[in-house]
C-alpha cells in the first residue's frame, strides 16, 4: 500500500480577535486594573457558552481570574488543562502559560497577557491517489506546510468584510484569481478555478450549504460567525499555488484541503467538486468557532465521518463506511484497537508515532470508525454535548461510560464485534 502523510495543526496566533468585542475589553480591565477577579470570573461564565472564536482567550483569563480569586488549585489544575485541551503550538504562549501555573500563588506575580487572542485554527487533510481513489493517510511530520508569508491581520479582516457584502471582485482579487466560476448560498461563496465549473460551483455550495444546517442542528451550534469562503482547484498544481497566494503557505504536493479560521476560508483540491473533504473541513470551522477544546478523538473522528457521507432526504447526514475502516480491517490483528488508551491521548500523543498503535493513521481511523459506531447506535449527538460540556475541573477522559451506561472493557469489546463483523 502507498503510503501519504497527513498533519492537522492548531495554531494559536499572538494576534486579537476578530470580532474585538468591548465585553471582552471590560473583562480585561476587571482583571487586569480594578482586580475584581470574582467580577470578571461571573462575566466569563455567563459569556463562555456562546463565547465563538473568543473562547480560547476566555479561558485564560479564566485561570488567571481563579489565581487572583485566591483558587490557586483551580488556577493551576485550569491552565493545565489548557494545555491538554488545546494544540498550543506558541512556544510564546506555552511559557505564558506554565509560567502562570508556577506564580498561581502569588497572582500579583501573573505576567499581563498581550492580546494573546482567540484561537485561529488552521486544518490540514491529505490523501495520496491510490487505484483511481482518494486514499487519506497520516504521520506525524508536521514540517509538510509551513508559513511561508505572513498575511496581515488586516488583510484577514477586509476579507470577512468582503464577505459579508458578497463582494465576488475583492475576494477573486485577494485570491489573485484570474478566471473562476462562482456560485453562493446564503452562508457560502464558493470560487472554482476556471470559467467552466457553473454548475459544480453550484453543486459544492448547494451541498455545503445542507451541510451547514445539519450540523448547526445536530450539533446545537450556531450557525457561522461569517460567511465562509471556499476557494478550489480541479488541479493539483493550481491548489497548491492557491494556498500560497491566498494564505501564504508553502504546502506539500500530497496536500488535499484546510481551512482557516481567520478569515472564515477553505481551500481545496477537489476535481470532482464532490464535496467530501470540504465537509469535514466546515465541521472543524464549526467546532473551531464554539468548541475548540474537544478532546482530539472527537475533534478529528467526527469531522472525519463526513468526508464519505449521504446526504438523506429528509437533511440528515449519514457517514458511511469507507476506507479508514477497510484500512483498519487491512492491519487488523497487528495493532492495539484501545479505545481507552486513544480516549486519554492529547493532541501531540494522537498525531505522534506510538509503538502500541503505530502512527496517527490508525488512531484518526480508529476515532473515526468510532464516530461511525456511535452514529449507529444514536449515541453520536449525545456524546457531542456531554463532552463539550464537561467542567474543565472535573474532566474525564472516559466520560463515554456514562454516556453508554457501560464499562470501557464492555464498550471495547461492542465496537470491536461492530467493526470486525
């Protein structure tokens, strides 16, 4: 079997929020001027629900609001789950952070954050083309795609606005696009490269479009922040140059598509213009914009259940079995299949080699597959919410026991009989 890599990176930006809400200025300066942390701490609870792309900064203020409260357990037992819930890959921000743990005690000690703002997110899927059919694989090189430019964040704003206002000519023109078909939908603008995809154009934002009120349905989420720009490629080459001209980012030739969150964009190769990788990428905007602190399993395995999916007549979508299970199945009896041990992985352990589970391919199968199973038992919706909702303070890995009423062993031992039947 060829083998492809893939890497999906989260990256924290050391730049403000989009939106730059005046609540979350007044919280600040609860915090950091009149020190009423107990003041600040109400305000972020009663805002973090509904809190989009400004979650991850809340919760950091958060930890720093439980230091200062005179919390320094919970200040310290927050931030250390910050770095397991979220892929900081700021070495910038890691220091922050640890060194905030090791002042808890002393909150005047507590560095002032600098506009360490919301959590941007980049997303990358990759295949290899095996047999005529997309084949995705994973590894933990990570050193594939890499920011080549950087885009002012000013650039990233006047792109949202554009957006907004539905201006085809100023978003053709950050994407440097010379010819290109377009179709739109209430939430979706989709580019196509060249003057000859009308109707597939059409056929990707019809489709995203469905796809957005499934999800913003089953998954109780709102619906987008902004309107989400989608720009593809029918050619390899030509969505390579677009990833470079649109974000700046020299990518690998195996690369498929991503999206990123500061400018509400994906970027595909898809010369079917059939949808499947776009899919997952929206889910990912999605949980990015609400929920990004989901453990990995779920933040990857569910997105991953759509990418080969029907949609049904009556809007829902339904995964399919595909090739991560078929790839499971090809290696089955020479890996350890542990839902437990995935379950309790953060993000570098899932996309880092492991002698126990080989590489990242066998996890993200294994947590998509997983996906796939509890979708057919109907637990799938109900998993979503229980995990998204847990008390940082009191996480549990293992919180699928009480969503199925079941020990883990019992739970291992019910997927397996699914997956190998």
């Amino acid at each position: 079997m060829k083998k492809s890599y893939c890497a999906i990176i989260f990256l924290a930006f050391l730049s403000g929020t989009v939106n730059g809400q005046d609540w979350l200025d007044d919280i600040k300066s609860q915090i950091w001027v009149n020190k009423k942390y107990d003041v600040a701490l109400a305000e972020i609870n009663s805002r973090r629900p509904a809190a989009g792309s400004d979650v991850f900064e809340l919760d950091l203020l958060k930890a720093i609001c439980y230091c200062g409260n005179n919390q320094p357990n919970d200040g310290r037992a927050y931030f250390n789950w910050m770095l397991r819930a979220y892929w900081i890959t700021s070495q910038d921000l890691k220091n922050y952070i640890e060194s905030s743990i090791a002042n808890c005690g002393s909150p005047h000690t507590l560095a002032q954050t600098n506009n360490y703002g919301a959590l941007a997110s980049l997303t990358i899927a990759t295949p290899a083309i095996v047999s005529g059919k997309e084949f995705f694989g994973m590894s933990s090189e990570f050193d594939q795609t890499r920011v080549a430019r950087k885009i002012d964040s000013a650039e990233y704003t006047s792109r949202l606005q554009a957006a907004a206002q539905k201006d085809t000519i100023r978003l053709a023109g950050a994407a440097q696009l010379d010819s290109y078909s377009i179709a739109s939908t209430q939430n979706f603008m989709v580019f196509v490269e060249g003057a000859n995809y009308a109707t597939g154009a059409r056929r990707v934002a019809e489709t995203l479009e469905a796809a957005c009120h499934f999800f913003v349905n089953f998954y109780e989420f709102p619906m987008p922040e902004h309107p989400i720009t989608v720009y593809i490629s029918t050619d390899r080459d030509g969505f390579i140059s677009l990833g470079e001209k649109i974000h700046g980012l020299e990518i690998s030739y195996s690369l498929i598509g991503y999206s990123e969150m500061r400018d509400y964009s994906m970027v595909a190769y898809d010369p079917g213009l059939n949808g499947g990788t776009l899919k997952h990428e929206l889910l990912h905007i999605l949980i990015n914009q609400n929920t990004p602190f989901l453990p990995p399993w779920i933040s990857e395995g569910v997105p991953a259940l759509y990418e080969v999916s029907t949609i049904q007549a009556d809007g829902q979508i339904l995964g399919n079995r595909a090739w991560r299970e078929a790839a499971l199945g090809q290696i089955r009896g020479n890996f350890n299949p542990s839902l437990e041990r995935m379950m309790k992985m953060g993000w570098e352990k899932f996309f880092s080699y492991d002698d126990r589970m080989d590489n990242s391919l066998i996890k993200a199968s294994l947590a998509r597959s997983f996906a796939l199973y509890l979708q057919e038992q109907g637990e799938l919706s109900k998993m979503f919410e229980s995990y998204r909702l847990q008390d940082p303070l009191e996480y549990d890995p293992l919180l699928i026991t009480d969503v199925l009423g079941k020990q883990m062993n019992q739970i291992q031992e019910d997927y397996e009989a699914w997956l190998w039947e």
